[in-house]
C-alpha cells in the first residue's frame, strides 16, 4: 500500500517535487496546470490537483510527527568597544527535534523491521575466508560493545542499536530564499545497521 499516497505514480511525483527538485508553491502549481492540459482528451487528471494537495498528502504520513521546537542562542562574552564582529550581537534560532522520540519514531517503523540487525556479525568473503567490514554492526567495536551490554544481567535481553549522526551545510532554498543551514542528521537506519 502506498497510503496516504494514492499510488506508486503520486507517491513518486511527491518525492520528485518535493524532496529532489525542491520545487516552490507556484511552480508546483504551474507543472502540475501543465500535466492536467495534456490530461484533459483522455479524461485523466494529475496526480495531485495543486501544491496544497501534494502538501496535505504528505502532511498526513503517520510517520515522522515529532514536533520541531527551536531556541535562541546569543554570544554572551566580553564585546569589544570598537568594531565588534556583527555575529556577537546577533541572535540565532536552533531548530531541533526531541532525538529520543525520533529514535523511537524510526525503530517502530515497519518499514525497517527487516531491515535493522540487532546483533553484531562477522561476514567473510567466499574466496580467501577474509573478513568483510561492510556495515556498521560488522566492526568489532559492535562486538565489544555487545560484549558490555551481555556482561551487565540488569541488561539482559537488551541490544546494542547505536545512531549515528552527521552534519553538513546545506541551502534551504524553497522556503526561504537560499539560506545556509548546518543540519545535524541521521541516515537511514538501513544504512547504519546493516
């Protein structure tokens, strides 16, 4: 099922739109004007109706519903009397999400019930028996680190699911005009854990 997505084809065109292309309210609307011409003889219409269709559609994911919550921040050192640097008297927002509820979020994702290896492995190659370090879950620090959690009998039962995060610089440029964020962020799962 690709609910709330209509389809493959509706959930394809938002991805496009929205996560790839980036495109903005009014050139949403256009393209989407543009489809529906060439739909009309054949009594079809566009995936999505207009840019608040395609927003609502993927505003009703169930998934993904931690609420961003932000703070200020400010330089609170000494300022010098003469040409301060402007970032000191300046004030900036941090935008943020709860990190537990969003590691919650993403291991109660059936999506990644297959997906996630909950134990350490080793893996060899078929040709010369030698050892493979693909994934995360793959490296010895896993293994000593399982190690930890299996000597502990309070933890029994318990598994070793590390995130990993990352932070780069990126332009958010469909809303808000090509500012430069440096977001702190999680690949997926999949990627982590094997």
């Amino acid at each position: 099922s690709w609910a709330p997505f209509d389809d493959h084809v509706q959930f394809e065109t938002a991805e496009l739109l929205y996560t790839r292309i980036q495109l903005s309210a009014p050139q949403i609307d256009a393209l989407l004007d543009l489809w529906g011409a060439t739909l009309l003889e054949h009594n079809a219409k566009p995936p999505f109706d207009n840019c608040h269709s395609l927003y609502n559609t993927i505003d009703s994911i169930p998934l993904g519903d931690v609420k961003w919550q932000r703070f200020k921040v400010q330089y609170t050192g000494d300022i010098p009397p003469a040409n301060p640097l402007p970032w000191m008297r300046q004030s900036y927002e941090v935008w943020y999400r709860d990190a537990r509820k969003v590691v919650h979020q993403i291991l109660g994702n059936p999506s990644y019930a297959d997906e996630i290896d909950l134990r350490p492995f080793w893996e060899f190659s078929t040709e010369g028996d030698q050892r493979q370090y693909k994934d995360f879950m793959s490296g010895d620090w896993s293994w000593d680190q399982a190690d930890i959690i299996a000597a502990d009998e309070t933890t029994l039962g318990s598994t070793f699911a590390p995130i990993i995060l990352g932070s780069d610089k990126t332009t958010v440029s469909v809303a808000t005009g090509n500012n430069e964020f440096y977001p702190l962020q999680s690949p997926p799962l999949e990627d982590l854990l094997g």
